[in-house]
C-alpha cells in the first residue's frame, strides 16, 4: 500500500461530504467543514520522534529524491520554471483533509506553479496547504473555494502499483540535486530497490507525508483568537519607518551621500522584509500591497513568490529548496554527496569570500527579477519595476544608487538564510510540514534595535509553521509554539546572532577544508 494514502481511497459519499461542507477526521467527528471555515482538521499524525524514526516511501514507484534533479527557483537561478510537458499524460493527485484530488488539469493553472504540484503528487498536502494559501481567517477563501471546485479521486495505489502511470517529468533548472546536469526529459518510474546514499551528515528518510492533528488544533486556536488578523496601527507604523528611510536618503543623497546611502541601505533592507511580509500576508491590504517590493526595491513579486514558497514547503530538502543550493558561489553541503560540480580552488575560501559577498544579494534578486517579469510579459509589473529604475538612477546618484543596494543587499543576505544553512539538510520528499520545519529551522534571540534589524528573521520557525501570521505577532506567538512544541516532541532550536552568525561562518570554513 501506497504509505502517503494512509487514510484509502476517497469514495463517492466521502467527496459529497467534503464538497456539502462536512467530514469525517481520523482524529475525531466535527461539525464545520474545514473548507468553509479554514480550521485545521486533520487525521492524527504520528508523534515528533515517531516520525523521525520512520523510512518508508512517499509513492511507491516514484522517482527517488536522491536521484538526479533540479533545484528549484534557487536565489541564484533564472527565471521561472515550469514542468516540462509530459510524453504520457500522468494524473497528479494531493490528498487534503483526507480527500485525494485529481490536480491534472489544474496544475498549469496553479498561481504557484505547476513545478509544486509535481512535486507533492502522492502525498498528503493538507499542512502545506493551508500554511500558504488564504482562508477565511486570512482575509477571504479564495483556495478553498478552488479546492472545493477540483474532482476527487481515488488513491494512488487504487489504480495500480504507479499509479496509474509509468513516467515522471524532472523539472529542469539551472542545475541538478545530485547529478550535474541538465533534466530536460521524461524519467521512467521504476519499483526496483533504490539503492542507500552514502553515509553523510545529511538525513535520507523518505516520509509517508500525513497531516499533523495536534498542530491543526494549535493552529485553529490561533485562528479563533485572531493571531492572523492585520492591525491598521501597527501596520501603518512599519510602513512609516520604511518610507521614512527612503524620504530622509533621498533628502541627503546631494549633500550627504554616506549617510543617504546608509539611510537608504537600511530602508531597502527594511522594505525587503515589508515586501515578504506583504506577500505572505492575505485580505484587501496585503493583496494592494503586493507590489511594494517591485516599487521600493525593483523585485519581482511572481518571481519571489513562486521562489519562496518552494523554501517554504520543500525547507532545506536537497534538489527541491533553492536556497540551499548555491553553487558555485558557496557550497553548503559535501560535492561528494550532492553529486554537483565542485571547484575546490574557489571553494577553500568561502568562508573568507562568504559573507563580503552577500552585498550581491539584492543585484542577484533585481537581475532575476527583470528577466521574469520580461519572460511572462507582465506589464503591470514592469512599469512598476521601470518607475524604481527611474527614481533609483534618476533622482538619485548613481555612487549613492549603488552603494545603498549593495548595502542593502549585504544586511539581507546575512540574515535571510543564517537561520536555515546550517541546521538539518534532507534528501527526502517534503511532505511532513511541521517535522521538516523544526528539523530545518533555528530562531535568532534577539532585542531592542537588533531585532529591528533582523525584522521577523529571527523569528523563522513561528513564520515557517505560519507564514500568513504578521511578523509584529511572532514574539508573542513564540512561547505558545515552545509549549506546543515541547509537550508534542519536537525540538524548538534558539540561539544568539552571534552564535547563528559564527555557526554559519564556521560551517562555510568546515566545507571549504574537505
């Protein structure tokens, strides 16, 4: 039996249940559909260590994770990245709250890509799911109506041992998880034994992928007392400080160009994690805000998005989560396990190139940016990327221009990532949300004018369990989830900045030697 279709087919009464607006849960019967309402139900999972134990297969006769793949929508990619069209058309099936969707026809159609719907096929996507998308305690329902709009089916293992097909498309990117090349082709499935990867610090169990119950009820908890709900006050105090920096920059940067480009440095830094928050964020003032990153910083936002999202639900999975594949400028995992290029004379100084280099970061995201926004031919959001382009080299000096992204981009690039690079790497099917995020994630301890500074990066994991929670919600949300956390089995991981920064550093240096 298929180990992500632990729950059996959906049948004809179980769909007409879901679609009337009520269901049954492995857990326990309710009385409010989850769709209606957006409250977590879920059939109940296995304990943290109990899932840390386990190896068994996501989908049997699916390619396995360690094999050749692309990384996905890595910072240090290209443009947008789509799956390649199929020589045998395959039925991609999620199971959400224990009802398995038949995504073929929609996949193309997802805002998220169709890259994300390969990827979960055979598994149980419900944490996921409702971690991402809107719902009524996020500002409006639009997912769940379109979910409710998809036709069930039956489980993989219903229709035969691959269910139902015999191929799969490796989606291509600018490089592969483990083999150095370029997949452009169509994969054949095999059921034979896939051979154990060598042993390394990395962790290669392949998860059943089932919802987590008791994290739903905590997450309902934080929809019924209103965790989710965006404050005006406090929102319009954010975006004072950020267009304040700009304002105070743009006022000095004839007169006093160092502190313009500081001032401006640090607005663009702010604005970044404002754009992230926005992005994430759901309901009328998110959705109006969505391309402040694009005006303020010249980013993309389906670029970003359909990049992040990915890091949110394939975190520090090899070959799935680009922000841990960063070749050939920093290499955070052993060439010899991830099967990719090595250059060992660049390589032996990363840890002193490593952090100098981080002022790239936002030149990196505006090139990739531009190419995305002219490869979808989006007008609306090029003319928002041209009016940046104007005011940035126009209204500004170009040295102030130059020196305010590069300082920009070095305060984000330090902290974006610090947090994730040097805790647990898997190579294995994202699928258990809540296990992959405590396993993958670290939190920064943090006050006063550093934890301005670090705006909601230190707060990673409580953002990674929920990411549409405004970040001015986070400090307080974190001592409920330590709670949760440890009354459930999973290890809450907080350290200093210091410590983060130097684990990081001394990490860059430990692969720089091998």
């Amino acid at each position: 039996m298929n180990s992500c279709a632990l729950a059996g087919p959906a049948t004809a009464a179980s769909a007409a249940v879901a679609h009337a607006g009520a269901r049954r849960s492995n857990a326990a019967v309710v009385d409010v559909p989850r769709v209606a309402r957006g409250v977590a139900l879920a059939p109940l999972a296995q304990s943290g260590a109990a899932r840390r134990r386990s190896s068994r297969v996501c989908g049997r006769g699916r390619m396995h994770v360690a094999s050749p793949r692309a990384a996905i929508l890595s910072p240090f990619g290209g443009a947008d990245t789509d799956v390649k069209k199929r020589k045998e058309r395959k039925k991609l099936r999620l199971r959400i709250d224990d009802v398995w969707y038949d995504c073929t026809g929609w996949a193309k159609a997802h805002p998220g890509g169709s890259i994300f719907i390969a990827l979960m096929d055979g598994c149980d996507a419900t944490d996921v799911f409702y971690a991402l998308h809107s719902n009524g305690a996020n500002g409006d329902d639009t997912a769940a109506r379109r979910l409710a709009m998809l036709p069930t089916c039956l489980a993989p293992d219903a229709e035969g041992a691959n269910g139902g097909a015999a191929f799969a498309v490796a989606a291509a990117d600018a490089g592969v998880g483990h083999g150095g090349e370029r997949e452009d082709t169509v994969v054949p499935l095999t059921t034979s034994p896939i051979p154990t990867p060598p042993p390394a610090p990395h962790t290669y169990h392949n998860k059943p992928g089932n919802a987590n119950s008791a994290f739903a009820t905590l997450r309902q908890k934080f929809e019924n007392e209103g965790w989710f709900a965006r404050n005006p006050v406090k929102e319009a105090a954010v975006l004072a400080q950020v267009l304040g920096l700009y304002g105070v920059g743009w006022f000095l940067a004839n007169t006093h160009p160092v502190m313009a480009a500081i001032s401006l440095g640090l607005g663009m830094q702010q604005a970044g994690w404002l754009a992230h928050d926005y992005i994430h964020g759901r309901g009328a003032w998110c959705a109006a805000m969505r391309g402040f990153g694009a005006l303020t910083n010249g980013f993309s936002t389906e670029w970003w998005q359909n990049k992040h999202n990915m890091h949110h639900s394939f975190t520090n999975i090899d070959g799935r989560d680009g922000d841990i594949k960063l070749e050939p400028l920093y290499w955070l995992s052993d060439p010899a396990v991830t099967g990719r290029p090595d250059n060992k004379g660049l390589r032996k100084w990363q840890h002193l190139y490593g952090y100098p280099l981080y002022a790239m970061t936002y030149v990196l995201w505006r090139k990739h940016s531009v190419t995305s926004a002219l490869t979808r031919k989006d007008k609306k959001e090029g003319l928002m990327l041209a009016l940046h382009y104007a005011w940035l080299f126009i209204c500004l000096p170009t040295p102030v221009a130059l020196a305010s992204v590069l300082l920009g981009g070095f305060l984000v690039g330090a902290l974006v990532t610090a947090t994730h690079q040097t805790e647990e790497i898997m190579f294995e099917q994202g699928g258990e949300y809540v296990d992959v995020q405590f396993r993958s994630t670290r939190e920064a301890d943090v006050k006063g004018a550093e934890r301005w500074l670090w705006g909601g990066m230190d707060t990673q994991l409580v953002h990674h369990l929920f990411p549409t929670m405004p970040r001015y919600r986070h400090h307080e949300a974190r001592p409920v989830i330590q709670a949760w956390a440890l009354e459930h089995g999973y290890d809450f991981r907080i350290s200093s900045s210091a410590e983060i920064l130097n684990k990081n550093f001394n990490h860059l240096k430990e692969l720089a030697h091998i």
